[in-house]
C-alpha cells in the first residue's frame, strides 16, 4: 500500500492540519509516513506545498517524484494547477473551489474550473460554504479530508482518530465539529462518485 | 521503544537534549529555526535544566556555546549556513581552542534558496576548519548523528558540525528514541591556557589538530555513517551523501539496479570507501545535495582515468537542490510527467500582511521619495525584504543581516544624497549596531529607518533581543537624541510620517526614524493567546 499526496494552498490556509489529520491517521492504521512542508517566506500569502507520503514500507524520498502522485488535495482552485505535474495519470484532484485571490492579476475563475474539470478524477467543492453551513467555518479543510477519505485507502475510523488527536486539546465541541466537516466531506464524494 | 514522529530539525533537537546538552544557543534562521524551538518546549528547558533562549546573533551563539563548553558542559548551537559567516570567527577559532564539554554545532543549508540569500555548503567550512562534518540522510540519523556528534566532540576535544538541507530540517518521520544521557559537570579545561590563543598557544593547538586529522579519518572509514554496498554490476558506481541516498533509492526500489554504491554521511571523506568503489566500478556518478564537495576530489587537478559525473559534467544540475527526478534523470531514466500546468496560472509571491505596519512605512516613504529620485534606499533581511516587489518596490538592496546601514553610509561617502537605510528591529540587533557607531563617529549624512515591531517575525516571531530598547540603543551609541524619532506606523498616522521623513532626511548627520508597531502576527495570537486564558472577553 502506497499513496502520495500533494497538499497545495496558500500560505496560512492551513494544509498542515490537514496534513496531520491524514498522517496521525495513517499511522493509527500502523503505515508509515513521510511528510515534507514549507516554512519561511512563503508562508506570507504565497504559494505553499506539502508532500504527504503514506506506505506499508521504508519511504525513502522526502518528496514525491513528479508524475507519481495519487492525489492532489488543494484548499483553493490556482494552487490546484500550480501543482498539475506531480499528478499521476487517473490521479485525484480534490479542491476547495473558492479562488483565494491576493494577487493582481489572478486568472479567470471560470477558466480555472474548466481546467480543473477536464480532469476525469476532480472534485470541486464549495467547502468554504459547506462548512459555514454547519456552522464550522473554520472546518473548510476537513470537508477536504472526507471528501479525499474514499480514495485515501485508510479506514474512515483512523480519520475520526486523527481528528480526534488534532483538535482534541481545543475541547469537545472542535472535535465534534470537525468529524461532522469529516462525515460531510465523504457523503458528498460519495454521492458524485 | 520509544518512538516519535520528528522534522529533522526536532530530530536534531531531541538527539541533543539525549546527549545530555546542558545548553543550546542560536539566532533564528530558516530552516534551522525549529531546533530551539523544540528544546525551548522541551521539559528540560522548561525546568531550567537546559540553557535554551536566543542570542542576539550566531556570533555571540557560537561564543556562548564554546563558554559552556570550556566550562566542561555539553552544549548546542544552532543557525542556518548564512548564519556561520557570522559565527565564522569564533567557530574557526574553536577548532583551535578544542572543546570541555561536547560541542556540537549544527547548521542548516538552503539548496535552491527557498529563504535565502545564497546557497553556500556548510561542508566546506568543515574542511576549512578541518573538524568531522556529519550529514544524515533522513530523520532518525539525524537523532542518532546527533548523539554520536557529542561523543566524537568529547573524544577527540574538538567540536563537530552537523549538516543538514532543508528538506530533511522540514520532513517528518517516525523516530526511534533512546535513554537521555546525564549531562555533564562543571570541569574546567586541564591546561589553563588551552583557550588563550597567543600565538605560541595557537601554533601548539593547530599542530594538536592538525595531529588528529589523521584520526578524523580513520573514524570515517569505520564509521556507521558511511556504507559501501557491493552490487552485481559493475558498469556504474554511484557516491551519494546526505539526503541524496533517498532519492537514490527512491529510484532503485522501482527498478532492480544493481550498481556500486556508497553512501557518504559522515567526513573527512573516507578515502579508502571512495578507492574501493573508484576500482570497482566503471564509470563514477556523484549525487551530493549541495556543492561538488565530493566530485572535485575524485576529479582533482589531473584528470583520473575513469569517467566521473556529476554537477560539474552536467548529469546533475550544477545549482539547485536535488530531488527524485534530478536524479532518475542523472540515471538515465525516462521521467513522464502526463501533465503540465496550463499557462494562464499566474506566480503567487508571498507579500506583507494585510495590517502590517511595514506597509505604512514603505506608502509614507515611496511618497517621500518621490522628490528625491530612485534606487536611494538600502535594506536588509525580513519581512521587509517583500518591499522590494510590487506594490511598494520601496527597496534597493537586501545583502547580509545589517548591510543597509553600512551600505546607505558607504553610498553617502560616495556622495549619494540621500542614503536611506531601511533594517528591523531584530536585525538592527544581530549586526546594525557596529554599523551605525561607524556612522555615527563620522556623522554620516543617513536616515536610518527601523522598523520596530518587537519580534522576529520572518522566522515564526521569536523574541527579539533589542525589544523595547531600540531608540535607547541608537541614543547611547551617539545619534542626537533629537535625531532620534520615534513614530507609530499606521494609515491613520500617514501625513505625519511623511514629515518626519522628509525633516530627518533634510537634516545632514545620522538620524534614526524608530517605526514601533507590533508584528500582526504576534498580536493576533497574542489577543488569541488572552481570550483562550479569559483575560479578555470578546463582545460580538
């Protein structure tokens, strides 16, 4: 069992919870990880990228090769491109759909969708919606996360536990919401799948 | 056992607090910043059994370290590669001086200068101080190389330098632990003039180095460190070092390759290991994360009879750090990417925050500027470097930590009018302050600005040495106290500003303009820091 996957966003948008969530998963489910993030300048506002390697085995590389991932999941639609090329064929794309636009000359969003969907394995979610919805705006990232569970190959339950270790300090309400974000995010994958 | 999900840098740090250091000293610097960060949060630190606060440079971090150490106790230091040519002087000398207690400094590189300025290889100021260089290649070596850097610094009294990328200092993994040694006891050196480096003690001590050199390599032969793995074909030999075995293997686990190779982590350079493969094999290709520090050897002066590639042949490239597909490339091997990013994305540079002060400062200068023509204004390393992109491009130069003051008073010298030196507080601290005293003694025609937001804020928000005290400093080292002006950058403060701009910029000495606001990153977690605490309530 292997997967690679490529967490892209932008600085401050928080791809390393996510980051964690899928990891501590992992590891409850007793795979190895490897995961590689950005610190330093970019994380003012500018592009960031985290390689979140998952395996039964010794994972040699810190960073994933480029054409070998399993999945991109990006918290805004540009950084889900800006990413494209580690993308193996038949790979996913799972995407907040919400452009994140602190640039000039951001691209038409529009065009950016019709990219994104001419990809037989995308999913573009409102998520930033999704979660305000339940009254979880902060939870954007974890909708995320389920939608990614049906392809993730970790059972739904060492997802739970993730979420559980991450937010588990912040108190039981945090918890309780994010694992409903979690739940969310896989029925709607799951009912586009 | 127990075992830890670790960046390489926390790898680092927990292999010290292991080693049983009883101090660890640096100045933040990415991607070496989370070492003391981690030990800061560690219990030891917390309990005062571990030394763990910034310096206010790597200088004085370096110094600090080789104090404790005289005093017989293990200690850290930590910075990124730029860092060492701050400290160069005292981590050169130290080679000399020897060490007490284990002396360990680590260093972390910036191959493709993601936050940096050049891309230096540390491994060369191990060689030009010659002492043992150690350099994992993932993150429980890291740990475990840690760990073996105090006890190779105890054993021969010498320090030793740990090496690391940026890929492995922000890469997690899991880590295996073992027991935390005891530290040290205060012991002071045997010959009370070991560190009195007079130069009749010096030429003792470098002969005493230079005596070791031998034994350096002689531990690198038989170290755990350095591998040799015999394949079946000998067509090609492959030498890696640090981090570059991973993408070796990251590409041999898919094929069944069957070449030479030998795995460098630990240096002097194992000469006997690097003969062995050179007579095995073939060809030679060299994969190092950093300079050709190995393939210049191999290749020396006078060509050798085999074939050698690498960054200097054009296998790899010559600049830039490695990566998995560099290397399947270097191979030989077909790389297929199926997709390219469409031309219409557009670059996403990072940027000042929104409500940061800087922004004032860089809105209120670019108006007062306007009169004085471009390209005036020196600056420095921040997060006010970004003033040199769009919107403000406000900025000239961002050279070495403290070069605008020294840069804008050198242009002044020439007759540039005026010289503006632009600099934050932090940096003001680590190495502006001998800069402006030049200034000073000369009553160099230049504005100082310091942007003064009590934080070291490009890293993370580290405590910043000089908080609260920057005007005070600027005053005791002779600028005019009514040259000394103190403003509050916000829009609202925006006409003022650019008053005092322009009367401090007329004015023909040196003045310092203090711009003092709080980073926004730190107050907003501060504010967040006081309502989870209820200090404070929230009204909606």
């Amino acid at each position: 069992m292997k997967k690679d996957i490529i967490l892209a966003g932008v600085g401050g948008q928080g791809i390393l919870s996510v980051a964690a969530v899928i990891g501590l998963a992992a590891l409850d489910y007793g795979l190895v990880i490897k995961q590689s993030e950005v610190h330093g300048m970019s994380q003012r506002g500018g592009a960031v990228i985290s390689h979140l390697r998952i395996s039964d085995k010794e994972i040699y590389s810190d960073l994933i090769p480029e054409g070998k991932a399993d999945m991109i999941i990006s918290m805004e639609p540009l950084e889900a491109l800006r990413h494209i090329s580690f993308l193996k064929p038949g790979g996913w794309i799972i995407s907040n759909n919400k452009p994140f636009v602190n640039i000039p000359d951001y691209p038409d969003k529009n065009k950016l969708y019709e990219e994104l969907n001419s990809f037989p394995n995308s999913l573009l979610l409102n998520s930033d919606e999704l979660a305000k919805k339940i009254k979880a705006p902060k939870s954007a990232n974890i909708i995320l996360v389920g939608a990614a569970s049906l392809y993730l190959g970790i059972p739904f339950e060492n997802l739970e536990n993730g979420i559980k270790q991450i937010f588990g300090r912040k108190g039981e309400e945090v918890v309780a919401i994010n694992l409903q974000a979690l739940k969310l995010g896989r029925e709607l994958a799951g009912s586009s799948a | 056992m127990n075992r830890k999900l670790l960046l390489g840098d926390e790898a680092i740090a927990q292999g010290a607090i292991d080693a049983g250091i009883s101090g660890v000293y640096a100045y933040p610097g990415t991607p070496s910043t989370e070492i003391m960060e981690y030990i800061q949060k560690s219990k030891f630190a917390k309990e005062g059994k571990i030394h763990a606060l910034w310096s206010a440079n790597e200088k004085t971090a370096m110094e600090a370290a080789l104090g404790m150490s005289y005093a017989g106790k293990r200690a850290l230091v930590c910075m990124k590669h730029v860092g060492l040519n701050v400290a160069a002087d005292a981590f050169m000398n130290s080679a000399i001086t020897g060490v007490g207690g284990g002396l360990v400094v680590a260093v972390a590189d910036d191959p493709s200068m993601h936050s940096s300025q050049n891309e230096q290889d540390s491994r060369y100021y191990g060689k030009f101080a010659q002492i043992i260089v150690l350099e994992p290649s993932n993150q429980q070596e890291a740990y475990e190389m840690t760990l073996g850097a105090f006890e190779l610094s105890e054993k021969y009294g010498a320090p030793v330098l740990l090496r690391i990328t940026t890929r492995l200092a922000h890469s997690r993994n899991g880590v295996d632990l073992q027991e935390r040694r005891k530290p040290n006891e205060i012991s002071l050196p045997e010959d009370p003039m070991q560190f009195v480096l007079l130069p009749s003690v010096a030429k003792k001590r470098y002969k005493i180095l230079l005596s070791l050199q031998n034994e350096f390599v002689r531990e690198s032969e038989t170290s755990p460190f350095n591998k040799y793995f015999k394949g079946t074909n000998d067509k090609l030999g492959i030498i890696t070092t640090g981090i570059a075995f991973n993408y070796l293997m990251e590409n041999l686990s898919e094929g069944d390759l069957t070449f030479n190779v030998l795995k460098i982590g630990q240096y002097p350079i194992p000469i006997e290991l690097v003969n062995k493969i050179y007579n095995d094999s073939e060809e030679i290709l060299v994969l190092e994360e950093g300079y050709p520090l190995v393939e210049e050897y191999l290749r020396g002066l006078i060509a050798p009879s085999k074939k050698i590639m690498g960054r200097l042949t054009g296998e790899v490239p010559r600049d830039g750090e490695l990566n998995p597909n560099i290397v399947a490339i270097a191979l030989g091997f077909k790389m297929e990417t199926s997709f390219e990013p469409p031309d219409f994305l557009t670059n996403r540079p990072p940027a000042l925050c929104p409500g940061c002060g800087h922004r004032d400062v860089y809105k209120a200068l670019n108006e007062v500027m306007e009169n004085y023509g471009k390209q005036k204004v020196f600056s420095d390393i921040g997060c006010y470097t970004l003033g040199a992109l769009p919107p403000f491009n406000s900025i000239n130069s961002c050279v070495d930590m403290g070069a605008s003051i020294t840069m804008a008073k050198g242009a002044a010298d020439a007759g540039l009018s005026p010289a503006i030196a632009v600099i934050g507080d932090s940096t003001f601290t680590h190495s502006g302050i001998t800069g402006l005293l030049d200034a000073v003694n000369e009553n160099s025609p230049i504005t100082v600005i310091i942007l003064d937001n009590s934080t070291v804020a490009m890293t993370g928000g580290q405590k910043a040495s000089g908080e609260g005290k920057i005007p005070q400093i600027c005053k005791g080292l002779g600028v005019e106290p009514e040259h000394v002006r103190v403003v509050e950058p916000l829009p609202k403060n925006h006409k003022l500003m650019v008053e005092i701009f322009k009367e401090e910029i007329e004015y023909k000495g040196v003045s310092v303009i203090v711009a003092q606001r709080e980073c926004i990153q730190t107050l907003t977690r501060r504010k967040k820091a006081l309502i989870k605490s209820k200090k404070i309530t929230v009204t909606k």
